[in-house]
C-alpha cells in the first residue's frame, strides 16, 4: 500500500501540480521580475532595477496611507467579525428554535459577490446619510466604518459556521464533567470552549486578517477610495497606480510585491502566535 | 442522484467545449476586432452596424466590445495583451497615443484616413499620421428652453433681458441663475442646475470638461498645453464663480453630490426637474431616451460655459473632438486591410453614412458627407449652429493636453473636498498646480 502509493504519488498529483505552476508559480515569479522592469504589457519589459520601488513610495504617499488604512481596517473587522461570529455560534449550538433556519439566513451574504454587495451597502448607507444631507463620500469615516459593516455582514455567517463545527466538536462529557464540577457558564466558555475550539480561532483569524489585507472589490464598489484616497486600500491603490499614468505599471507590480510579502508576513506570525495556544485534544 | 448529477455535469463541460471550439472555427472570414469608447453607443454597434457591414462584405466578421463607462484605458491595455488583440481602437489625443506609442499603425495610405475633409485635423507621431477623428463634438450648458421661456415670462423677474438666447457673460448668467432660484415654485422646477455628480467615475464633466476654458484661456491651444510642464491655474477663480453657482443653484444640496451620477444628472433634465445640465450633444441619446422624458426636442439648447473670463462674448460653446481612431500594427495584415474597408464603408457609403448620422448620431469631419447629413438630434443641430455662429468663435478641446489620469483624478477629490468644507478654494488650486507639475515631470515634459 505504502509502496504503490509512493509510486503513483507523481501521477497523482501532477494535474494539480501543472495548474498551480500555471496559475500561481509562473505568474507570481514573472510578477516579481517584472517589478524591477518598465512596461506596459508582459512582452516589452526592460530592467530598470529598484526605481519602481523608490517611486513607489516618492511620487505621492498615497501608498503608505493605503497601508495605515488597511491596517486600522483589518484590526478592527478581525475583532469585530470574530467576537459577533463567535456568540452567534454559541447562541446556535444552545438549542434554540429555528437554529438552521437563522444558521442559513447568517450565512447567505456570503454567496453573494463582492462588487454587488458594496452597491446594495453604497445604497442603503447613501439612504441612511441622505437625512443628514451626507453621503458616503462626504467625510472618510463613513467609507471607513461603512466598509466595516460591510464586511462583518458578509463574513459573520461563514466564519459562524466554522466556530459552530468546532463548538459541536466538543466532547460532552468534558462539559457534563464542568457542570458536576460547579463551573459557570463563565467557566465553562474561557475554560473548555475556547481552548477547544482553538484550531478554529485560527483559521478564522487567518481568513479575516487576510480578507481584511485583500480587500479590493468591496472597496471599489462602496467608495472607490474617496474622498481624496482616504479610503484607499492597498489592492485598490495598487490597481490605480498601475492604470493612473503612463509607464507606472512596474511601480504597481512592486506594490504589489511589497503588498504580497507584508501579508505573508503577518499571517505568518499570526498562524505561530495562536498554533502555540492551541490544545490537543 | 449523484450520478445523475455527475453525468450532468460532464454532459454540460462537453457541450460548452464544442461551443468554445465551434465559435473560433466555424468562420472563415477575417475577424475585425473594434473596441469601442462610447457605452451608450454600444448597441447600435451590435444591433445595427455590424449586421450591416457583414452584409456588405460577407468575407469579415466584425467583433465589436464595448469598455464599461471611465475604463476604456485599462481595457483597451489588457486587451491588446491578448493574442487576438483590438485592431481598431480609440485614442483620446496626444496623451492617448503617448500611451500606445508601440501600437499605433500608419495611417496616411488608408481610405479611410483620405476621408478627412481637413488632414490636419489627424494626429501624427514620428512623421506617421496614426490617429483620425471620427466625431466632432461640442458641449456647454445644455438649457430647457420651455422653464427659460416661463421664467422670462415672469412678472418680477430680476433682469432686463427676455430670452435666454441674450445670455452672454457670467454676470448674466448668475443673475439670471440665481432669479431662477429665487422662484423655483413658479416655475415647477427643483433647482436651476442638474446634480454636481461627483459619484466615483461621474467626475468627468468637471475635471476634463469645465476645465477646458480656463486651460484654454491660459494656454490657448492643445500643443501649448500639451507641452506645459506646469499650470499656473490662472484662471482658477472663474473656475470657482461656474463651479460655485452650479453648486449653489442646484437640485442636489452640496452633501449630497457624492451619491449622483451623471446618469442621474441628465434624467433630472429629461425630466423637468431642472433648466440646465453641463454636457455635450452626446447626452441627447440619454435625455430622448429617459422614460418619462418631458423636454420637447426644440426646446433643448446649449449656452457656452461662461465663467468671467474676458473676452467671452465673443466665445462659444466647447467643440472638438477626443475621439480618435487608430490601428493596431500589431494585429494581422488581413485585419487591418478589413480595418480600413469597414471604416470606409462606415464613413462613405450610403448606407454606412446613414447609419453614422441616424443611429450613431456623430457629426463628423469626413469630406463624404454634405452639410446636410448632420444627425437629426437637438444637440447636434446646436453645435452646428454655435460652429456656424456669427461673431462668436468656439473653444477648441485643449483639455486632451492634461498630463495624466492622475491629474484628473487628483482634481476630482480636491474639488470634492471644497464642496465637502475641508478644502478651501485655494488648496483646490493649490492641488491643481502641484499635480500638474508632478505628472507633467513623470511624463517627461
């Protein structure tokens, strides 16, 4: 068994293989070439060494107040989605009446695509701002905290769903055993329910820190960065810089670079901070 | 079940793969690839020219794409990526060829190009003519004749004047604009101006267009500006004094303007809801075309954009052209042959010629068309009209000079913060300049 599956390893996995190399690999190291190059399209780059990097960041500094943004964006939507998806998980695995009814209903923003989401959201937040003669455009705060609320809209159901596996996951007895113990429902939650479902923490605070990071389509559709690049984000800055003025696509590729290594980066160090804390079970 | 569904599944991935095969394959003709600028267009491309042209030349197919509103550049930059890449494009100007340089054919020994009425309206690069114009447009104040000809009627009005034809400085205009506004009940309407739209891609008609007279009054012509490595924005406060009473004497208070666009601008037209709307003889497919529309066709008129600015009497409406077409030498030979037979036939045949001045609705600078064969809509009548105007000498387009996108989208916010109270006028001007100088340097000015 061992032996054979060894043998057939390479033909198993080289369909797979072939579509990553095509559809990651290459790209991704022709991007990082291309950072350091000139050009308007993949066929007529010429090296141009770091300026691409430089400019990134001299031309105007929109790039680093992308990145603040993005950063204070991420922070507060990984808290936010993560505690909201977290009781709403515990709210559904009590037994409440129409738990799959309400589980379903949390879940469904998630279908729906991002670029509609932030039309349906730019309406409905242009409506609520309408009675104060506001609109989403008016002032950086309502772009901020209307992309907050979007995003929590269409990630507490997906991220609920996972919380309420690891919560259904754990054992009874170990919760039967803290009842004739006398532990509270305090003691119970911070002593056997999180560490539990620890695994689950981590994944979920991955999907949203890296959801935070990538956010683009959402950020077009709501306020394509206005006012003044305030609520610009990285994905969406890049994407500007590479279309904004002739021969600046090498300067959004290094953005894109630069952008690429700091999420890794800090999804890197989150995935070791919270593997630490989980338990085995 | 499942298998059921698995069997589904692989009957639909092998019909879909005869489709994808069967659409590159089934044509032997030659395939002319037109990306078109104008969205609001888009169907009478699909709908009429195109089963037209394969009719009259059954040896071509024409495939014709149409960008989405404010994203023909990134479209026209990933398709030209492709392997069967756009043969026929559009180049807004000097800047527009800068930017496809590497991609722009020769056009001096195309029929096409040997249409033009005026060769010196083409646009050359290196010695080579390589971008034609193919619509000659104008733009200004577009007015509801029906409201002005009811609020002259008024008993109490402010001014002297009794027709809105008379209007011919700002200062007349303002009193005019603001006496409106003054008796908005009187005369059913919501405010004297359409929406300031500022929603994101709506920003055009402020950035390119409003801007124009004051580039113009500073730089005169588009090599002037097209060569200017910075913008003292001298003009700057007649800017302000148009863009203010727009603001000012509009349907939509100044907070709201983030929410329309220039969609919803026109539609406030075409409805009656206001007198004037900012925009050109292009927008007269929109406001014919809103349901509901209560503007009578005759009484849709254009005044020039006047902002105090000296002189301006003697100066009309807005009219040029940032349409151009160019060729793709990199597509095949056949490809550009059909290129130029299609733009022939479109621009001198008979029937093409009626589809251009019916259906299309371009006035165009082609020698193959008589004075008579303008479209029949409104607007276009105006700009002939104001092109034809004793006395008055139209504004040249100079705005296709503006250094990059950026530029544009750098003012946009900084006008948007003015309306929003965090900027002051001057900061505006301020931008305005730096930008200019900023971009004009990147692009090697």
């Amino acid at each position: 068994m061992e032996k054979s599956l060894r043998r057939y390893f390479p033909l198993f996995a080289l369909p797979a293989l072939i579509c990553f190399t095509i559809a990651f690999l290459i790209p991704m190291v022709w991007g990082f070439v291309l950072s350091f190059c000139e050009f308007t399209n993949i066929t007529d780059a010429h090296f141009v060494g770091f300026r691409n990097y430089i400019r990134a960041f001299t031309v105007d500094n929109y790039f680093t107040q992308a990145f603040w943004f993005t950063l204070a964006f991420t922070v507060v939507t990984v808290i936010t989605i993560n505690i909201l998806a977290f009781a709403l998980a515990l709210v559904l695995t009590k037994n409440v009446p129409g738990t799959n009814a309400f589980r379903t209903i949390f879940f469904m923003p998630n279908l729906i695509g991002g670029i509609v989401l932030g039309w349906i959201w730019q309406v409905v937040l242009n409506g609520v701002l309408a009675n104060f003669q506001q609109t989403l455009l008016s002032d950086s705060k309502y772009g901020f905290w209307g992309l907050v609320i979007l995003m929590n809209w269409q990630n507490v159901g997906y991220m609920m769903v996972i919380y309420i596996a690891a919560i259904q996951n754990i054992p009874t007895d170990m919760l039967e055993a803290a009842q004739i113990d006398g532990a509270n429902g305090r003691t119970t939650l911070f002593r056997i329910t999180i560490p539990s479902v620890m695994p689950s923490i981590t994944i979920c605070l991955f999907l949203t820190l890296t959801n935070g990071f990538k956010l683009y389509d959402q950020n077009l559709a709501l306020t394509n960065g206005a006012p003044n690049h305030q609520t610009e984000m990285l994905a969406l800055n890049i994407f500007n810089t590479f279309y904004s003025r002739t021969g600046f696509e090498g300067v959004g590729q290094a953005k894109a670079v630069m952008f690429t290594i700091i999420v890794a980066a800090i999804a890197l160090v989150q995935l070791v901070a919270t593997r630490s804390k989980e338990v085995e079970s | 079940m499942r298998k059921a569904l698995t069997v589904l599944l692989i009957a639909l991935v092998a019909i879909s793969s005869v489709f994808a095969n069967g659409a590159s394959e089934s044509s032997g003709r030659t395939e002319i690839y037109f990306l078109n600028f104008k969205p609001e267009i888009a169907d009478v491309y699909t709908n009429v020219v195109k089963p037209a042209f394969e009719a009259a030349y059954p040896q071509y197919e024409l495939k014709v794409v149409t960008a989405a509103s404010n994203q023909y550049q990134s479209t026209l930059r990933s398709e030209l990526a492709k392997s069967e890449p756009p043969v026929i494009f559009q180049v807004n100007g000097p800047v527009g060829i800068a930017e496809n340089a590497t991609t722009v054919a020769p056009l001096q020994d195309t029929d096409f190009y040997n249409l033009l009425a005026d060769k010196g309206m083409a646009l050359s690069l290196d010695g080579n003519v390589v971008a034609v114009p193919y619509a000659v447009e104008g733009y200004g104040i577009i007015y509801n004749d029906a409201i002005m000809r009811k609020y002259f009627a008024l008993p109490d009005k402010a001014v002297d004047i009794n027709s809105a034809e008379e209007i011919n400085n700002f200062e007349t205009l303002k009193a005019v604009v603001e006496d409106m506004t003054a008796h908005l009940d009187e005369l059913g309407i919501q405010g004297v101006f359409a929406a300031t739209s500022f929603m994101p891609g709506s920003e055009w008609r402020w950035t390119t267009h409003l801007v124009n007279p004051a580039l113009q009054a500073e730089f005169t012509d588009l090599a002037t500006t097209q060569a200017a490595a910075t913008f003292d924005f001298t003009y700057s406060e007649n800017f302000q004094k148009l863009f203010d009473l727009y603001l000012d004497n509009s349907i939509a208070p100044r907070g709201m303007v983030g929410s329309y666009g220039d969609g919803d601008s026109m539609s406030q037209f075409a409805l009656g809801q206001v007198a004037m709307v900012q925009n050109g003889n292009w927008a007269a497919a929109q406001i014919l075309g809103t349901a509901g529309n209560t503007v009578a066709d005759d009484d849709i008129k254009f005044l020039p954009l006047y902002m105090d600015i000296e002189g301006e009497e003697s100066k009309g409406i807005n009219i040029g052209t940032e349409n151009y077409l160019a060729f793709n030498k990199n597509a095949s030979p056949e490809a550009i042959e059909g290129a130029d037979v299609f733009l022939t036939w479109l621009y001198s045949s008979d029937e093409g010629k009626q589809i251009v001045t019916n259906d299309l609705m371009f006035i165009t600078p082609f020698a193959s068309f008589s004075s008579d064969e303008v479209p029949d809509d409104p607007l276009a009548r105006q700009v002939n009209i104001w092109m034809n105007k004793e006395g008055v000498t139209s504004i040249p387009w100079v705005f296709n000079g503006i250094p990059s996108e950026q530029w544009k989208a750098d003012f946009a916010q900084a006008m948007l913060e003015y309306i929003n109270g965090r900027y002051t006028w001057d900061q505006v001007t301020a931008t305005a300049q730096d930008a200019w100088a900023r971009e004009a340097s990147l692009t090697g000015r």
